[in-house]
C-alpha cells in the first residue's frame, strides 16, 4: 500500500520552499550583483544558509531515491515518465551547482563570513583543494551558469508538466468538496439543453482545474478495485486524458475568441472528442468499468473528484446518446415503468410482511420510524431473510416503526450512478413527496445505497430527514439496552466494508460494534478495511451489468475474506451479500463459509 | 559579472518569466471555459480546514472515523 511515500516528498517539498528563498537571492544578485538577504540580520539569516545547505543536501538524496524508485525499485503504481526524469534531473543538477558554486567560492575565500553556517558547501570546497584561483573562478562560472540556466528552464518547464501540481494543488485543496463527494450534482430538465458531459469544457471550472492539480502519484490507481482486475478503467489515465483533452481543444478554442473567459458554448466545435478510443479520449470501456466506490476519491492527496466526472460521462451516453451496455435495458426499463430493477409487480413489494403485524404506513397510521425496505430487501429472496430479521428486532426493541408497502418505489441508486438522471429526478421527485405526505422525519434502510441516496441525493430534492443504516440504529437500541443478546455462537466472522456505508457515509464503527455485541468479540479485518476497504464489484450500478473482462471483483474480495478462514462473512449490504455468495460459489465454498447479514446475527443473539 | 553577462541575464530572466506568467495566463483561461460552480462558499471553514495543508506532508490526513478503529 502507499502509505509512506509521502515521506520523500515532504522533504522535496519543504527543501523547495526553503530554497526559494536563496534561489530568489541568486537571481537578485544576477541583476544587481551587490544584492544580498544580509539584511535579514545575524541571526535569521545564517539560519536561512544553514536551512538552505543542509536542506540541499536532504533534497538530492530525496531526489536520487525517487529516481530509483522509478528506475530500480519501481511500484506498479508509479509511471516512469520522462516529464518526472526530466524534473528530477533539474532538481539535482540545481543542487549540484548550488554546491559546486558555493565550495569555489568558499576556497577562493570570497565567502569566509558565511562559511561557518554552510557546513556541506566548506566540506566540498576541500574537493577543490588541487586546483588553481583562475581555475575555480572558471568552474565557479561555469556552476553560476549551470544553476541560473537550470532556474529559468524550470520556470519555463513548470506550467508545462505535472508539476505544474506546485502551482495548482493547494488552490484545489482549497476549492475542494468540504465532505466527501457523496454525490452528482442535480440535472435541470429544460428544452434545447444539452445533458452530460461529452466535450471537455462541459466539465465545471473545479473539475479543470482537477486535471492540473493531478500529481500522477498513482495511489488511487493501487487501489481502484477496476484497474486492480484488469479493466480498462485508470482513473489516473482519465485524469491525465482530460487534461490532454482540455490542452488540445481549448487551445483551438481560445484562439478564436476574444471574450476567453467565459465560458464555452455547448456547441463549441472541438477536435478530439472527449469520449472514443483515439488519443486523448476517455474510452466508453472505462467509463462504464466505474463501481463509484471511491476508493479514488479517497485515496487523492489533492482532492481530485474522480467519480462525478465519470457520471458526467455516463449521463451523456445513456441521455444524449442511448449508448449503454446492452444489459442495463431491462433495468432502465424495469425501474421506470415498475419502480423496481426486476420488473416485478409493484404490489408484490410488501409480500415478504405477510403474515406478520407490521404496520403499513396510511393517512391514519403514523409511525416514528419508516423502514425503507429498498427493491433488493423487498423482491430478492436472500435479501428478504435479513429484512424480515430487521423487523423481528425492531418488533423485539418495541420500536415505532411501519413501511411503505406497495407505496415504495426504488430509490434511484442504480439509475442515478449509470446516468440515467431523466427517470432518477422522476423517482427522487415522487419519493419525497411521499414522505412529506406521510410525515415521514426519520427513515431506517435496509440497504447502503438506500442510505445514501436518501441521505445525500435527496438533500438535492428538498429531503430534510434523517435517515440511517439499520446498523446504526441496531447499535443503538443496544446501547440503551432495548435490545437484549443472549450471545451468538462462538465462530470466527470477518466483516466486509460496503463502499457506500463507510467511504460515503462514514459508518464503521458501528456494525462492528454491534457484531462484538453479539458475539463476544471482535470480527476479523481484512487487510483492506475501513476507509481504505476493497469494493464487492456492484457499485455504481455494476451489480446490473456483466463482468467479462479480467477477473471478476468479487472473487478478489471473497479470496481476501477466506485467508483469515472465517466460518461467516458478515456484510450490510444485499450487493455485498450477492457477490460474496457468486464468490463462494465459484470458489466451491459453499457450505463451507456462509454470508450473513449483520441483523441476522443479532437475531441469532437475541435468542 | 561584466555588464554584458548582466544585460543578457536580465534579458533570459525577463523572457523566462513572460512565457511562465503567459502559460499560466493560458491555462486560467482554458479553465475557465468550464462551466461555473460556485465554490467560494464557506470561505471560512475552507480556511479553517488545515487539512489542504496536509499537501505538505504529502499524506491525506486519515478520517476521524476511520482512525478511530483497529
């Protein structure tokens, strides 16, 4: 994992602005020779010299050890570039002349005062030993050349590069989502506009200044669950395309305008196209290889917004050109016309509550809590045992609590993260107004990506609820005591984190608190866990859609969950639940290892 | 340095630094040709936020909630 190469660059960086310092005196005193940052005073500036000298030193050695470790002892998340070669090389040719000038002039003995607080420099100058006045004074020319040719090249080279990061990060930074980016931004539906992304400048001014503040440093690469099985998505590469795309058409662009900055006409012409296969084009595999899980986004040390620019591309593909894969058809339709992926008849969606005295939500049934069942809770057989579970304990905790019945439509979820925002807006739009209708303040989910849509995206549609994952109210009723656990087997279980509970939400603490409730202890970690946790594959609408290139998500994920030998595989999701049960499958472990939602767990310790 | 090393340094300093702010000019330009979305609200608390420092490092700041655990 990239956990400690930020090391390196922490010297380079500081080194850099240390140096900034001494490499402004050097071009101060190129054009007025008797300049000098002497007035700084006896104290300060010494120290800046010693910080400058030491510093020098500290930043080749950092330079070599990044140049080995793109040359020599390379991770598969770093790309050897020329552009990283030749900014390296700069830098240490900086260094060496800044050295070579000051051990000259230290044995020419023409910087006597100084050469106490430049301890490197006079262990150098003892180098020169052997050579003559007229031959330092050429050599000293010669590294005054080297170092005032090496600073104006990079002032020229920076804007060009990667680099150009030293410029661009911290203003991206500051701009950045204040929270995790849990959502895209709302389409408003008017005639004659255009929906999507499909030309660079179609992305907003923040998503533009992303592509240059990307550092190219590779870690989101390492852990994009896509690039990690062989798909065609790098959300490096997209990044880096973008900012190819914007460099070649806005340059185009702007040479015909005069008004250049404003910004673009969606009819502005452009020559690569944003979406293809050619040079500078986002391929349509990668765009859809996107779980939306955010592993990108988080691992970004500048805070690029991978995911919405994905989306972005998504919406033009599906509602600008119906170009989707051929299997999201049935869901598009299905969710449209019955409310749900399946298909399957809206009144079916309360048949999983036959029998049991659950109240369903009416004009003179009010409730404190609305148990938003979500599509894959109501109609997928596996999922409808943790949601019958989840209303046994609520029933056991004496919680106030009903559903919408046949009344609940899906959420949007899938919809919503494919692009299509057209029948996404429809279901927003009716699902608020119904629970406005019913009063609703505080709603229960079953599943993850309810949880966030309702949560986040709704937020874009007036929703002013609170809405929680069962885990967290689970946790809670234990917490007060309303739920009473007798202890459920003692059986090593190990938890998985859904991407769109921890990442997006933030919830890890409490499923994990709740399953050390039941069963007395501590659930096994995967090595990728929490915050940094390895997507089940069925994000961002994947769990609709065929995986046949590279290897199959879930497998990775079920392969890292059975090395720590669990008997159970816990999970708080019904996607997760679905593709760890595929992985198992595949992995002839049926049987062997069983999947288990955390609410039926503690249904078990509850007795 | 003679009076000539100085005029023709001044002269590479000048054209050095003319291209950089004109590259850099060219580059706004371009991003402005997106489109708008304000994020110039909550100035204060993107102030506030020393977590855009943590560039310095190197490193993202871990989350609170994450950390917390294991």
């Amino acid at each position: 994992m990239a956990d400690k190469f930020g090391i390196n660059h922490v010297l380079i960086f500081w080194g850099f602005l240390v140096l900034l310092l001494v490499n402004a005196e050097f071009v101060l005193a190129g054009v007025f020779p008797r300049f000098s940052l002497s007035f700084l005073g006896s104290v300060l500036y010494p120290a800046l010299l010693l910080a400058a000298d030491c510093m020098s030193l500290v930043v080749l050695a950092a330079v070599i050890i990044a140049v080995s470790r793109r040359a020599v002892f390379r991770p598969a998340y770093i790309d050897p570039t020329l552009d990283a070669f030749i900014i390296l090389g700069l830098i240490a040719t900086l260094m060496i002349a800044y050295f070579g000038l000051n051990a000259c002039e230290i044995r020419l003995g023409e910087r006597m005062d100084e050469a106490p607080w430049m301890p490197v420099s006079r262990l150098l100058s003892q180098l020169a030993a052997p050579y003559t006045p007229a031959q330092l004074h050429v050599a000293a020319r010669v590294f005054w050349c080297i170092h005032a040719l090496g600073l104006l090249f990079f002032l020229v080279y920076l804007p060009r590069g990667k680099h150009l990061h030293i410029i661009t990060a911290i203003p991206n930074c500051f701009f950045r989502s204040l929270s995790f980016v849990t959502t895209a931004p709302r389409l408003v539906f008017k005639k004659g506009r255009s929906f999507g992304v499909s030309k660079v400048f179609q992305f907003t001014w923040k998503d533009l200044l992303d592509f240059y503040a990307c550092t190219e440093c590779g870690r989101f690469q390492a852990q994009c669950p896509a690039h990690n099985t062989g798909k065609a998505l790098n959300p490096k590469q997209v990044i880096r395309t973008g900012k190819m795309n914007l460099l070649t058409n806005g340059s185009w662009l702007l040479a015909g305008r005069f008004d250049s900055l404003a910004p673009a006409k969606d009819d502005a012409p452009t020559i690569w196209p944003l979406i293809g296969n050619g040079e500078g084009s986002v391929s349509t595999d990668a765009i859809w290889a996107c779980t939306t899980c955010g592993a990108c986004m988080n691992a970004c040390p500048v805070y690029i917004e991978h995911v919405p620019k994905l989306i972005g591309l998504r919406r033009h593909l599906v509602m600008e050109k119906a170009q989707f894969p051929p299997e999201l058809i049935n869901l598009f339709e299905n969710t449209e016309q019955r409310f749900n992926p399946w298909g399957i008849a809206p009144p079916e969606r309360a048949k999983w509550a036959q029998g049991q005295e659950i109240k369903v939500l009416a004009e003179d049934v009010k409730v404190e809590y609305l148990f938003f069942v979500g599509c894959s809770g109501a109609f997928d057989s596996r999922s409808r045992k943790t949601t019958q579970a989840l209303a046994k304990i609520f029933t056991k905790a004496g919680l106030s609590w009903g559903i919408l019945g046949s009344q609940e439509k899906c959420c949007g979820d899938p919809l919503r993260r494919l692009g299509n925002e057209y029948v996404f807006d429809q279901l927003a739009r009716e699902n608020v107004e119904l629970f406005r209708k019913h009063g609703i303040r505080h709603i229960i989910t079953f599943c993850p990506h309810c949880l966030s849509t309702l949560k986040n995206d709704y937020a874009q549609y007036g929703g002013d609820f609170q809405v929680m994952h069962h885990t967290q109210l689970v946790a809670e009723l234990i917490r007060q005591g309303r739920i009473k656990l007798a202890g459920g087997r003692d059986e090593p279980i190990v938890f998985h984190d859904s991407c769109y509970l921890g990442r997006y939400n933030g919830v890890y603490q409490e499923p994990r608190q709740v399953l050390a409730a039941a069963t007395g202890r501590a659930p096994l970690e995967m090595p990728r866990r929490l915050d940094r946790s390895f997507c089940c594959g069925a994000g961002g609408g994947r769990m609709w859609m065929d995986e046949d290139v590279g290897q199959a998500t879930y497998l990775e994920r079920t392969r890292e969950a059975q090395a720590l030998k669990p008997a159970t595989i816990c999970v708080a999701c019904p996607y997760c639940m679905t593709m760890f049960e595929d992985g198992l499958r595949d992995e002839n472990a049926v049987g062997k290892v069983q999947v288990k939602d955390v609410a039926e767990t503690v249904l078990e310790a509850m007795g | 340095m003679s009076g000539a090393e100085i005029g023709m340094f001044v002269v590479l300093l000048l054209l050095a630094v003319a291209r950089f702010f004109r590259d850099l000019y060219r580059l706004f330009a371009l991003m402005c040709l997106g489109r708008w979305e304000n994020r110039f609200d909550r100035l204060w608390a993107r102030l506030r936020s020393a977590r855009w420092m943590a560039l310095a490092s190197g490193e993202k700041w871990p989350t609170s909630s994450a950390s917390t655990m294991c």
